[in-house]
C-alpha cells in the first residue's frame, strides 16, 4: 500500500474524531443547561458588541447578494464582584439594553433567560 492512501485515511479519521468530539461536547453543554435551575445575580452592563455572521463560502457571497446573519453578545459585570459573564442574546434582547444599565441578569446555566432593568 502506498503512503498517499494510508495518509489521507489518516487525515479523514482525525478529523471525524474531532468533529464527534466537538458534537458530544454541545450536547453535553445543552443537557447541563437544560439540568440547571434559573439563576439571578445584580449585574451592570458593561459591552455590547453585535457582529456578521456570514455561512457563505466567498465564491457564493460573490454570486448571490450577502444577506448577513448577525450574532448578538453582551457582556456583564456582577456588582458584587467576580469575573464579567459573556451571554449571546437575541435581537430584541440585544437592543433593549443599553452599555451602563444595571439590573438583575437571569441565567441557566450558561443560556441568558433574561435581563429586567433598575427602575
């Protein structure tokens, strides 16, 4: 058998253990968030950032108008102390808070479930 062969099944399997790796790893995330009560902490908001999220390889955004995708992030800082949590969040969510507000942050697990403002 030729080394070309034996190399390029090589490849193959390592990149199909890694992508079942990276799958297992999501599902695991996904059944501990859906395991894990509803927590509250009093957070500030601290970073907004929204950011295009193109699927399309270059040659298919070349042929066809972009139509972008965006991913919506926000950071929060607890006011107790501690370290700043990232939560992804969606449009609506995103544009309803403003850099500065401070309120509680509710959360399961790693999943942003909601954010209700000072008054």
């Amino acid at each position: 058998m030729s080394k070309m062969p034996l190399f390029f099944i090589a490849v193959v399997a390592i990149i199909v253990v890694a992508a079942s790796f990276r799958f297992v790893q999501q599902r695991r995330q996904n059944a501990e968030n859906d395991a894990a009560p509803v927590m509250q902490r009093s957070v500030q908001v601290t970073t907004k950032r929204e950011t295009p999220t193109n699927e399309r390889r270059s040659r298919q955004r070349q042929v066809t108008p972009v139509e972008d995708t965006m991913r919506y992030e926000i950071w929060f800082r607890p006011q107790s102390g501690g370290l700043e949590l990232k939560m992804r969040v969606t449009a609506g969510q995103y544009h309803s808070v403003s850099v500065g507000d401070k309120g509680m942050l509710q959360y399961k697990g790693t999943r942003f479930v909601g954010f209700i403002p000072e008054q």
